[in-house]
C-alpha cells in the first residue's frame, strides 16, 4: 500500500505520525508552544533587538517574513479559488439539469472537477495549514507585550538563553504614535483594520446568482471587518499592527492573482457615475466640431457680444442719469443757502 503513495504523501505521513508522537510525549499544549509559538516569539523578540529596539518594525518584519515563507500555500489556496470560480456557469448548468437527481449530481459535479483538473480541497486545505501558524503569530505577540510582572516572569519562562534575546527585554512599545501594549486611542488603527479587511474579502469573493448566498456574503463582507474594529478597541494595538500588515500583504497577493475580483465592480459604479456627469459636457463639446455646432457657437457668440454691449450701455445711462442728478441736487443746495 505504501508503495503506491507518492513521495509527496510519505512526507506527509511522516510529518504527522512525528508530531502524533511528540503531543503523545509532552502534551498537546508543550508540543504546541515547543513547535510553533515560542520559536516564533523568540524570534520576534529577537527581531525587536535587531531593528533599533523597535517592536512595531519587528511585527512588520515578522509578517512579511511568515507570509513570504506561507506564499506557496496561498497561491495554491488562492489559484483553487479561482479556478473553482471559473466552473461557476457550468456547475449551475449541472444543478439546473440534476436538480431533482441528487446522486447523479454529485457524480456529474466529480467528473466536472477530474476533467477541469480541479481539487475542491484545494481551497480548504492551505487555509487549514496556514490556520495555527496565524494562531502562533497572534500568541507570541500578545506574550512579547507583557505589561505586568507575572507577564513578563511568564515571557522570561518562554525565552531562549541567548543573550541578544534577553537584552531586548523589556520590549519598547512605542512606534509612531502607538503604544503598542494598549488600544490606539485616536482609533486609526481600527478603521485601518475594517478598510483593509472589507478590501480584501471584496477582492476574494465570487459573483453567485443565488439571492441568499449573495445576501450572506454581503453580510459577511461587513459583519467581519466591523467585528474585527470592534476588538481592536479594546486590544493592544500591537496586535492590530499585525492585522493590517497582513491584510495589506493579502491585498496585493490577492490582485497579482486574481485581480480587483468584485471589488472591481464597485469602481465600475463610480466609473458610470462620472461617465454620466460628464456625459451633457462631451455631447456638446461633440456637437461643437460638427460644421452646424460652429454656426451655432458663433451665433451665440454673437448674442453674448450684443447682450454685453446692451448691458455696457445701460451702465453708461446709468451713471449719466447719477451724474445729473448730482448736478441737480448741488444746485438745489445753492439756491437754498442765504445770501
């Protein structure tokens, strides 16, 4: 049986009896914290020591440094989703047809994928491999922030002997105008984070013609990024830093694969909103070129001399009327005054 695997699928199995063996051995959450959470926090802090003692520029560091080495698994995630995207017309053509013949359509929707050499999994499993490293990164941060003695006993407990490690500790939270250990009390970063969130599932998410997906992938595109505000109030805005780097990284991975996605459909309404506010100035300027538009433009033109000239000669009335007037009134005066 085993000869008929893959090479691929051996290391896999390895890699996974290894790990069955080591939680056995130490305990679920040793084995969590010996593998994942404190070599990434070390290594954070260690960061922290290299970067001019700034723990904000060690967060960017570190999420650009684990989404690069993550980047094969998210183009495959993200090249899934939009190959799955592209089978949208013709897996309806196959739920409209079997609709009623449940067994038939699953065998049809199988044959679909073989034939366009499509994995369903595809989609789910980098996201599930990607899933803990996210939760380690997320861990270390909020133990790197220790604000109180029995946090910082906690992270000394968890980091390794060397000395460039213990010499960045405490960590200094300030960077730019945050104190990385508490929330951003101008709330920038929260908006930051519900933008870029909103950008990115707008950017990721598939056009459905069914009303109710439709309707909870709207709910959804909003629901999230303001929830993800929402504890960005009351985290450490350490933490949010981390959230908009990666969403921002997201961003631009998610264009150079699958483009604006439906965000794109978003700027096409404001496109046609400044195409119809536009659209009376170029249909005159068009008309204007055409022989009739420049009689029509000199006549007017003609109309604007002959009205200004109207309206220039009734000033000078005007002021030849104020100007006898004075004269009246002064020598009105004159008679009066006695001799």
């Amino acid at each position: 049986m085993l000869a008929n695997l893959s090479k691929k699928n051996l290391i896999i199995i390895g890699v996974g009896i290894a790990l069955v063996i080591v939680a056995f051995t130490y305990g679920l959450v040793d084995t969590w914290n010996l593998i994942l959470m404190q070599p990434m926090l070390n290594f954070l802090v260690l960061l922290s020591d290299v970067f001019f003692d700034s723990f904000g520029i060690a967060i960017i560091i570190l999420v650009i440094i684990v989404r690069l080495l993550m980047l094969p698994i998210t183009l495959r995630q993200l090249r899934s989703t939009k190959a799955m995207t592209g089978l949208q017309p013709k897996m309806k053509e196959l739920q409209e047809k079997y609709g009623k013949d449940k067994q038939k359509l699953q065998q049809e929707m199988v044959k679909l994928y073989k034939e366009s050499g499509v994995n369903p999994l595809g989609c789910l499993g980098p996201m599930i491999l990607q899933l803990p490293i996210w939760i380690a990164l997320y861990q270390s941060i909020m133990k790197a922030l220790a604000a109180t003695p029995e946090e910082m006993l906690g992270l000394s407990q968890r980091l390794y002997s060397a000395a460039a490690i213990h010499r960045a500790v405490p960590l200094n939270p300030d960077f730019l105008w945050l104190d990385l250990g508490v929330p951003d009390r101008y709330f920038i970063l929260p908006v930051l984070v519900a933008a870029s969130m909103w950008v990115l599932q707008k950017m990721s998410s598939t056009e459905t013609a069914d009303p109710r997906q439709k309707s909870m992938n709207n709910m959804m595109q909003w629901m999230l990024p303001l929830m993800f505000a929402f504890f960005t109030l009351s985290f450490p805005s350490g933490l949010a830093l981390f959230w908009v780097v990666s969403n921002i990284i997201g961003i631009v991975t998610q264009y150079f694969i699958t483009g604006w996605g439906t965000l794109g459909s978003v700027k096409s309404v404001f496109s046609k909103a400044r195409d119809l506010a536009t659209a009376p100035q170029a249909e005159q300027e068009q008309v204007m070129e055409t022989p009739e538009g420049a009689e029509q433009e000199e006549k007017l033109a003609a109309e604007r001399d002959k009205q200004q000239e109207r309206v220039s000669d009734g000033k000078s009335r005007d002021k030849r009327k104020d100007r006898r007037r004075s004269r009246s009134s002064r020598a009105r005066r004159a008679r009066r005054k006695p001799r």
